[in-house]
C-alpha cells in the first residue's frame, strides 16, 4: 500500500493501477473477497477518474476485466464471470499480449470447471499451459498442472 502513495504522488497512474489490481489478485487468493473487491473497484476507479468510460483495448482494462471476472466466479455470479472474463480475453487477443491471454485462459478454465464443463476447462487450461511452458513462468506453470491433474476430461 506504501507503493501505493509513491505512485500517486508522482503521479505514475498506470503504476497505480497495476499494483491495485495485485493487492486485489493477492486478497482474492487469500480468500479475503471484500478486499480483495475494495481494490478492484479502487482500480476501476482510477481508470475512470478523468470520466472517460475504460472500454478498449487496454492491458489495464483487461486485468482489471480479468479480476472482476474472478470475483464474480468466487461470488458465485457465473454469468457475469463469464462476461468480465471474455472481455478480457478479447482485448489480450487484439493486443497480442500471450502471457496476459493465458491467465485469462486459467481464470476461463476454473470458470468453466464451476459450469460442469470440463471439455471447455481441459481447453483453456491447455492452452494457459503452452503459453507459460513457453514463457518460462513457472509457478504459474505449476498451478495449471495440478489444476489439471484434478479434472478427468471424458474421452
């Protein structure tokens, strides 16, 4: 939170932004949902702080899409989960951004793990994988592959 303020006073908004969106990511694993919607919320805010409506292409409006898609699946609102999360991954698509695209693939595939189909998780989780084996993020890496060792795809 100190990072926080520094951001502020030098006025290093896309820092900010970044840096609420872990504290948020950081509750929402910690099961801490409130906060962790505090600081989602808090970056929404500040993506719209000169008014503008954060629709587009922006890595940033896709992380913060991607976090409020999470929230939403631990909240039990699948429908909008899905929404939050393919906005996402349409924006990382354009973008180009393979590592952003892939953890919103792994949020993809938890959701899809919460709507009972595993054809669907089995896919995304594939796919986050590839990305991060090729990328070299391992812990990542290593949370797709006991994520997927947990499912049983029907074949």
């Amino acid at each position: 939170q100190q990072s926080m303020r520094i951001f502020e006073e030098l006025g290093a908004q896309d820092n900010l932004i970044d840096a609420m969106c872990y504290l948020a990511e950081c509750y929402l694993a910690w099961g801490e949902l409130e906060d962790s919607i505090h600081w989602s919320l808090r970056s929404w805010e500040s993506l719209t702080r000169d008014g503008s409506d954060p629709t587009g292409d922006s890595v940033q409006v896709g992380r913060v899409l991607r976090l409020q898609g999470a929230i939403n699946r631990e909240r039990g609102i699948l429908d909008l989960a899905q929404q939050k999360l393919q906005e996402s991954a349409d924006i990382f698509s354009a973008a180009l951004e393979k590592l952003e695209s892939a953890r919103t693939a792994y949020e993809q595939a938890l959701l899809a793990i919460e709507l009972d189909d595993i054809l669907a998780a089995d896919e995304y989780f594939q796919r986050a994988k590839e990305v991060f084996s090729e990328v070299g993020a391992d812990a990542e890496l290593r949370k797709v592959e006991s994520d997927l060792s947990k499912i049983k795809v029907p074949g």
